[in-house]
C-alpha cells in the first residue's frame, strides 16, 4: 500500500513514517509530499494519483503573524484539494486537525476550515476522508516554543532556565506512539468519518507537568536515580523528557568506584522503577547490537575490557561515539529512536553489564535492527 504523508518531516510526521517503515517493513511504501510539491502541480498529481491512502499533516503550530499562520494552513489543504479533484482520487484521505478548532484562535480557526472544506470535498468527489479530532501531542523530538508546552518545559528545566506559567489549567495529552496507533489503524481501514475525536491519554494540570518534570531531573540527572515509571504516562514523560539530554555532553558517567585490599565495589543503579538485570561476555573485535527501541530504557554498563559504544538517531546521518573502559567502571543510557551498538575494542573478553525497565517480551520486543 503506497502511503502519501505532508508534512513528513514534523514531529508527528516523523514519527509515522518511522513507525510505519520500521514496525510494518513489508506492508507500505511511503512517499513524502513535501513543501515544494504543493506549488508544483504536475508532482502534486502524480502523488496523489498514485496513492492509496494520503496523510495530510503539513502546516504552521506557530508564526509571529496569526494570519500568515492561517492562510498558510488554508492555502495548503486548498492545493492537495485541488489536486485530488483534477486526478480524480478515489483513495482515503486522513487529514490531522485538532481540539483547538473550539477555540477562537487562527490555528484552530486554519484546521476547522481546512477540515470542513475536505468533507464537502469528499462527499462531492466520492473519496473516504476522515478528519482526526487530535488533543495535545507529546513525545520525544518535539520542537521547544513550537509544538507542544512539554518539550519547552523540559528544554528549560534541563537547561536551568527560569520560566512561568502563565495558565494552570487542566490539558488534554496524547502520547506520540498511542496517535501513531490510531493513524495506522485509519490507514489500514476503509471507515470514514468527517470529525472524528481521538480520545486523551491523560487529563492533567500544567503545573502537575512541569513538578514530575523537575521531579526527574532531580532523580536522574542530579542523583543518578532511575524514577518510578510504573505508571505509563510518567514512562511516556520521561522518555520525551530524556530526548532533550545533549547526550554527548553528559555521558558517559563514571560509577564511584570502591576499593581496598579485598578489591573493589561498585553501585551499579538505583532505580524506583522495575526492570530486568543481564549481562554479556562479548570477544574481541565483535560487535553487539545495532539496533534501536521505541519505548525501552537501557543502560549499558563496562564492567571489564575495552569498548567503543556507537548511537545514532533514526534519520540523522551524525554517529555518536563513546569508550568505555573496565578500568574506569562507567555507563551510558540510551535514548529511544537511536540505534545503537557495542564493539569489543580490547584483547580480553568485554563484559557487559544490561538493565532495562520492563522484562523481556518476545511477542512485544520492541527492538528494530538498524545499523548505526
């Protein structure tokens, strides 16, 4: 099935098409429609034309000018419209609009227009549309100031940078993956609906948010304490809020090492949160891994031998390199959507010690063989 995703590299672009290439390998081929093709009407057509299913999620969070804001996002759905009319598309149209169409502001005001203009559209022109309702998103990779307050929270608490809430109020969240679901299961069915609400995760305050934000911080960053993430919306939290650690600046981190005549001791972690314990012996000049998790926190910690540890963002070319030595005990955790790897540097056997947050699954591994 040929999938046409706008909007393909946003956030919640992004995350869809990484789903979809590495969960569903063989179900769909994805096209991107990219921001020059709505100007270029011969690509626009034949994008169109030749797909099954159409994800539009390109368009303005945010600009200085409202109204730049609102004929942008107008402007856009106008130019898909007008191309699945002059093909003739009979296909599925999955167009993401969003709870602040209740709210008297031009983003909301750009989505309600554009969703209404795709229903008449689809009922003139006989093609499946369903236009997706969506509360706030959340997730890892978001952009600070732009698309959500999370990512701006965790940006600043992370960086010790002051800021207020200017509104307590109560917000509706939706994680990153639970959308990327209900998209998939829109794409994979034939059902059409022209305002259909896509249900929160979590109804929760501001203020309520930004304490569990600085609550990790003060566990994990301060302490080197792993938080309860027993409860699924503080584990979704705190993988959105670990995708905003410049990695390269604070790993790896050394273990206090203890030691005296009898030799020495070392505190591997302290976690509030569950998890599994493992560990590898791994030869010289062999490499583990090369492969990346959605969900799953993994530390990684040398216990003995020479290693050189690789990460890697999935889409991002740029390749993060860190050694780790038995003689200097230390660790690094490894954020979500990196592939990452283990090399034996060393002439003895690498020893490896593993703890990840939730026990072995071999019908949900979550693990996604990538090469760094």
């Amino acid at each position: 099935m040929e999938v046409l995703i706008s909007g393909n590299n946003g956030f919640i672009g992004s995350h869809l098409k990484n789903t979809l290439k590495y969960k569903f390998p063989k179900n769909f081929k994805i096209t991107d429609l990219n921001k020059d093709d709505f100007f270029d009407n011969e690509t626009l057509d034949l994008k169109v034309k030749r797909s099954a299913v159409i994800v539009h999620l390109a368009g303005l969070n945010r600009h200085n000018d409202e109204n730049v804001l609102l004929d942008t996002n107008i402007n856009l759905s106008k130019s898909l419209n007008e191309s699945i009319q002059r093909v003739g598309y009979k296909g599925k149209l999955i167009f993401a609009s969003s709870i602040q169409e209740s709210i008297n502001n031009k983003y909301g005001k750009s989505k309600k227009i554009a969703r209404e203009l795709f229903a008449e559209s689809s009922l003139n022109n006989e093609f499946i549309f369903v236009g997706l309702i969506i509360p706030n998103v959340f997730g890892p990779f978001g952009k600070p100031n732009y698309n959500s307050f999370i990512p701006t929270f965790c940006d600043k608490i992370i960086g010790d940078q002051s800021f207020k809430i200017i509104s307590n109020s109560k917000i509706k969240l939706i994680y990153i993956e639970n959308l990327i679901k209900e998209l998939v299961k829109e794409i994979t069915t034939k059902n059409s609906d022209h305002k259909k609400k896509i249900e929160e995760d979590i109804k929760i305050s501001v203020n309520e948010v930004k304490e569990k934000l600085i609550k990790f911080k003060s566990l994990y960053l301060e302490q080197n304490i792993i938080p309860n993430l027993n409860d699924k919306f503080d584990l979704n939290l705190f993988n959105t809020f670990r995708s905003y650690i410049n990695y390269e600046q604070f790993f790896p981190r050394k273990y206090i090492n203890n030691t005296d005549d009898r030799g020495n001791f070392v505190e591997i972690l302290k976690s509030k949160s569950k998890g599994q314990y493992s560990y590898s012996t791994t030869r010289p000049g062999v490499t583990r891994g090369d492969h990346f998790h959605m969900r799953k926190i993994e530390r990684f910690s040398v216990i003995k031998g020479q290693s050189l540890i690789q990460l890697r963002k999935i889409g991002s070319k740029k390749i993060i390199e860190f050694k780790l030595s038995g003689d200097n005990p230390s660790f690094i955790d490894m954020p979500i959507w990196y592939t990452h790897n283990i090399k034996n540097i060393g002439e003895e056997d690498l020893i490896t010690l593993f703890w990840i947050n939730e026990a072995y699954d071999s019908n949900n591994p979550d693990t996604y063989i990538e090469k760094v």
